[in-house]
C-alpha cells in the first residue's frame, strides 16, 4: 500500500456534494501513484475533493466540483472505442460505531493491497480516501477493477464505488 497524510484541510463537507465525470482534465492532486496493469499504466490521484483514476481511455473524477450535477449514478456502462467502462456507486450512513469498524477495514483492505493509494486528511484518522486497483483475468484479456472509499466521519457517511475497464 502506499498511504499518505494529506497536507491539506479535508474540503468534502457531504457526500451529497460528490459529483461524477469522465472527461475532466487533472485536477490538482495532494498525492499521486503509477502503476502498470494489464498493460496499462494507472494513474491513482487524490484530490482536495475526492479521486481520479486515468486509466486507457478512462479519466474518472469523483469529487466535489464547483458548477457540476451532484451525485453519482448507482450504475453507468460507457463503451469507448474497444473497450467497456462499467461504474457504480454506494452510499451509507452507519452509527459511530459502525462507521469507526468500517473505515478500520477499508484501511486494513487498501494496506494488503498491492496497487493503492490512501490518504487520512488532517483533523480525523477517519477522513479516509483510498482507492484499490487490480487486474483480473477476462473474455478478451486482462481487466481493470479498482474500487473507492470517501469516508466523513462529521455525519457518518462512507462512498463506495466500483469501477471496471474491460478491452473489447
């Protein structure tokens, strides 16, 4: 795992105010990490404001962004010339007990993974974003899988999304 302590204030406030794109330029990132997948590199970026995953012909951002449609689709399927991008995510509200043991375990699961990246922003070892990738064996080859965390610990909140990139 790669984690880091974000030198930055934790700007998301809701979970509400997450908004989805897939045809964002970079975004000013607080950490970054590359691996290579599946023949693809993967660019891993945390933001003031969430994630984004560059990965093929994908350029997903989950963040809050000024002027965009907030909130995130339960699920979305894009085909982009020889390949299909799957995308779906979740949003819970647990009690604080709940919400401490579930953000134990999305750090305990981005430590044992080889290709991620975590950041704990300042203030709460709970302000969480972690991001997980991996390659896994499909029809046509390799595919890409990653899933994402956003914890808020002010209300109990915890994003979760998944992600897949199949070659087609």
């Amino acid at each position: 795992m790669y984690a880091v302590s974000l030198d930055a204030p934790y700007l998301d406030t809701d979970a509400d105010q997450l908004c989805f794109s897939l045809d964002l330029t970079e975004r000013p990132a607080l950490a970054e990490r590359v691996v290579s997948l599946g023949g693809l590199d993967v660019r891993l970026r945390l933001l003031g404001a969430s994630h984004q995953v560059f990965a093929g012909p994908v350029r997903e951002t989950v963040a809050c962004l000024r002027g965009a449609v907030r909130g995130l689709p339960e699920t979305c399927t894009h085909h982009l010339p020889g390949w299909v991008y799957d995308f779906g995510a979740t949003t819970r509200r647990l009690a604080p007990e709940e919400f401490s043991a579930e953000v134990a375990q999305v750090l305990g699961r981005a430590t044992a993974a080889e290709h991620s990246l975590c950041g704990v922003f300042p203030g709460s070892p709970e302000a969480v974003t972690a991001v997980v990738v991996e390659s896994v064996g499909g029809p046509y080859g390799a595919k890409l899988v990653w899933r994402t965390w956003h914890t808020y610990p002010q209300n109990g909140q915890i994003v979760s999304t998944h992600s897949r990139l199949e070659a087609r």
